[in-house]
C-alpha cells in the first residue's frame, strides 16, 4: 500500500483496516477501526483533512480531498462506490454514496442518506436524512425503507469482515 507523508503529517490508520497496496493515502487523513479503502482509491489530505469513521467502506477508485485548511468527514458504517469522488463534504452515518457519484464542496448528506449512480450534489447541498437523491444536479427521489436498511447493513457487514480478513485470505499469485 502506498502510505505517504506529507510536511508533518502521517496517515494515522486503525485498526483491522484493509488498505488495497495499490491505493493511495495521502498527509493528513485519519482512517478509523474496520474500514475498507479499495484498490486504486485516492484519500490526498496534502493541504486538508480527511477523517472516515470505523467499518467505512472507500471502494475502487474511489478520490476523496479537501479543501485547503478545511475537512471532509465520512461517518461510521458508510458505503462509498466504485469510482465516486468526494471533496470538502460531511458524509454523516451509514449513508451510501453510489457508484460514480459526485459529492461536491460544502455539502452536507445526512445519516442514511443515499445519492444515487452517477449523481452529482452540487456545492452546499444537503441529502437529507433517510433520503434518496438522484440525478444531476441530485433531487429527492424517495425515501429509505427499513427493508433497504436491513440489505445495506448486510453489504456493510461484508466489507467489515472482508477489512479484517483481506489480509490472510488475498494472495498474490
């Protein structure tokens, strides 16, 4: 895995966490117990602050930055797509970030809240909570059932285990 340092800051990165060797974390980032940061991802806290909350999943190729001097804040148990770039955003609770999405400045998405594939929210906009939001610029579309609630802990469940097995079970052949 390439971990860097960057000025005097050095990733500070939990326990039982997966850090794909091919990912990238950057500086001033910190990477709390039980998370998952997938190959190809960029977490760059070279002049800002990233902090993801334990049993967070950061899937492949996934960018995640700040700001300079600012923060961006993933909570605990939240789902970050394949391919998704956040920038100087909070990412509150168990929120699931779709594949492809685009989170921009300022903006807020609150606990459980859902942005869909491909959508962007726009700089200063919040999801609010229990929302699902859709589409470019992202528009509330619907609300999260506790049946959806109860499949995505499930897939959140997988990739907390999968952090803390990846490491005796992925062998390089």
């Amino acid at each position: 895995m390439a971990i860097y340092k960057f000025d005097d800051f050095i990733p500070d990165i939990g326990d039982n966490c997966y850090v794909a060797e091919s990912a990238e974390v950057i500086g001033n980032v910190k990477i709390q117990a039980g998370c998952y940061i997938g190959p190809n991802s960029v977490i760059r806290g070279d002049y800002g602050r990233i902090v993801i909350g334990e049993q967070s999943a950061v899937e492949e190729g996934v960018i995640i930055h700040a700001r300079p001097q600012e923060i961006t804040i993933i909570g605990k148990r939240v789902t970050i797509g394949h391919g998704a770039i956040i920038h100087t955003c909070t990412i509150e609770d168990s929120a699931v970030i779709g594949m492809g999405a685009i989170i921009s400045d300022y903006a807020l998405v609150r606990e459980w809240g859902v942005v869909a594939e491909g959508a962007v929210v726009k700089n200063r906009s919040i999801v609010e909570a229990g929302s699902i939001y859709a589409g470019v610029p992202a528009k509330e579309i619907g609300k999260v059932s506790e049946e959806y609630k109860n499949v995505w802990n499930h897939f959140k469940d997988i990739y907390v285990e999968l952090a803390s097995s990846y490491h005796r079970r992925l062998v390089r052949i």
